[in-house]
C-alpha cells in the first residue's frame, strides 16, 4: 500500500491519521504481524455502505484483497478508516464491534464450537484462538478464580492503540458472552506501547 497516500485524509479521519503517525512506519509497519483472511472479511463485509467520496487510501483500504493473510498495521488502519468514515463516536464503534463478533459467534461457523465451551474452557483455549487468527502478536490468559481471567496481550510498539485495544475488549467480551457465561465484562486495565493487560468476569 501506498504510504504516501496518508497525507490526502481530511479531518473526518483523525483517528486513522493518528494511528498511522503513532506506529512506526504507517501502513508498512511490521510485515510479520498479520491478521488472517476471515477476520479482514468479517469486517469489510459487515462495514455500512458507504457512497460519499473518500481520499484515495480509504478507498484503498476498502478494497483489499481479501486472500491469505493481511498485515495487521493495514487492518487496524481499515477499522480505524471505516469508524471515521461512518462518523461514528468511539462508543459507537466499540458497540458495533461487539455485535459484530456475537454474530460470528452465534453464527454457522462458530455456534458448534462455542455451543460446548464454557468461559473457563474458552480461557484455556484462548492463546491458541488468538493464534489461529494472528501471527507476529501473543495473547497469554489465565484464569483468576472460577468467574475471572487476566488476559496480557504482546506486540511490537504501538501496533495496537488503546483505542484498537478496547475494540478487542468487546470481542473478548463477546466470545465470553457466547459461551455460556450469560453477562460479562472485559475491561482494558492497562495499555503500554507493547503489551495490554485485560480482566474478564463473567
């Protein structure tokens, strides 16, 4: 992608222009950090319809390829792309991400697998899920009690913003929420520039 294309943004696209100031290298930072295929799609294809003009990398990154593997840097500048393009609040945009994910959940692909996880099972099973959807980042959770977990995520520095951090809060919460925990909550406790730290009850 072209990285020079980040000077075209307007002001609408504050939060996609920061994040791509903050990481080290914009769109091309950290090659071996990637998001695979399924995760890019289930956002792309969920994303509101959009038919107002946008600056040319916006229009880039809504058109990916959506094959193999994409750089996580590019996917995080998508959803940052699609919130501001929408006009939403952050508040918004956390909210739309999790019925996002409890759809996917719930969803044919997903229903068979979480039908039999309890919140314990899923905390137990989390790093390998985080694997199987992320390469080049590290999610360790361990359980705290029998309605508790701590979650630490690692990666390289500022390849996720808090922003970006409490997005997957509310897919964690999400996941939990599906797997038979009823009401649940996963809150962002702590965001340096290369690990989080997150707590689930449930």
């Amino acid at each position: 992608m072209d990285s020079s294309l980040t000077g075209t943004l307007d002001a609408r696209y504050a939060r996609l222009s920061h994040y791509l100031t903050a990481v080290p290298g914009g769109l091309k930072a950290y090659p071996e950090c990637l998001a695979r295929r399924g995760v890019v799609e289930a956002v792309l294809n969920a994303s509101p319809r959009f038919e107002d003009p946008a600056p040319p990398l916006v229009l880039e990154l809504f058109t990916l390829p959506r094959v193999g593997w994409i750089p996580e840097a590019v996917f995080n500048a998508t959803m940052l792309a699609m919130a501001d393009r929408a006009g939403w609040s952050d508040a918004e945009l956390f909210a739309w991400h999790r019925s996002l994910n409890r759809g996917l959940f719930r969803g044919p692909v997903y229903r068979a697998i979480m039908t039999f996880l309890n919140p314990l099972l899923l905390v137990k099973q989390g790093a390998n899920r985080w694997q199987v959807f992320h390469s080049g980042t590290e999610l360790e959770v361990r359980a705290e009690g029998e309605r508790g977990a701590v979650g630490i995520l690692r990666f390289p520095p500022r390849l996720f913003s808090p922003l970006l951090l409490r997005v997957y809060a509310e897919a964690f919460g999400a996941a939990l929420e599906t797997a038979r925990s009823g009401r649940s909550t996963v809150e962002l406790v702590e965001a340096g520039e290369s690990s989080a730290r997150f707590a689930a009850r449930w």
